[in-house]
C-alpha cells in the first residue's frame, strides 16, 4: 500500500499487486473515520479476490496509522519513513 509524494485529497492510499490496482478513500468526519470506500484506478485493472480481501484487511488494521501518515507528510510535511509490513493481518 502506498500513496504518491504528489497527492491529494480527500486521504486516500492506492494498494497493488501485479499490474492490477485500487485506492481507498477514507471519510472522515470530527476526526473519526466513519468510512473507507474502495474504487478503481483509471486505466488499471481493480484488486479482486483474495487481493481485494487482503487489502480490506490491511485497511482495518492499519487506517488510523495510514490516516496519521498521510496528514504528517500532506499537511505538516514532515518525514514519514518507509515501513515495510511483513506479517499477515489476522
């Protein structure tokens, strides 16, 4: 899972495998995430199956941490450093 050094909002990370690709969106509301919408990427083929499966796993687990990420590095520009995930999410 990975986000773009030149991204936008709304906060969103982009999850791969192979040539295949999905983002995730996250809603946010008074500080609290309320939802995660995964979509397609334009011109990619979408995650689907057990990569689709694993990704929304990766997303529960991991979305308040994913969130803190993306506002240090977009709004504070702070340094956010690369974290290699091994383990499975269960």
């Amino acid at each position: 899972m990975f986000f773009y050094s030149n991204e936008h909002e709304p906060i969103h990370i982009h999850g791969q495998r192979g040539s295949s690709e999905s983002k995730a969106e996250f809603i946010i509301v008074d500080g609290k995430i309320l939802e995660i919408k995964i979509s397609n990427v334009s011109g990619r083929k979408p995650l689907v199956g057990k990569d689709l499966k694993h990704f929304k796993e990766f997303l529960e687990h991991y979305c308040d941490s994913i969130v803190e990420k993306w506002v240090n590095y977009f709004v504070y520009h702070k340094e956010v450093p690369f974290e290699r995930i091994t383990k499975r999410n269960k």
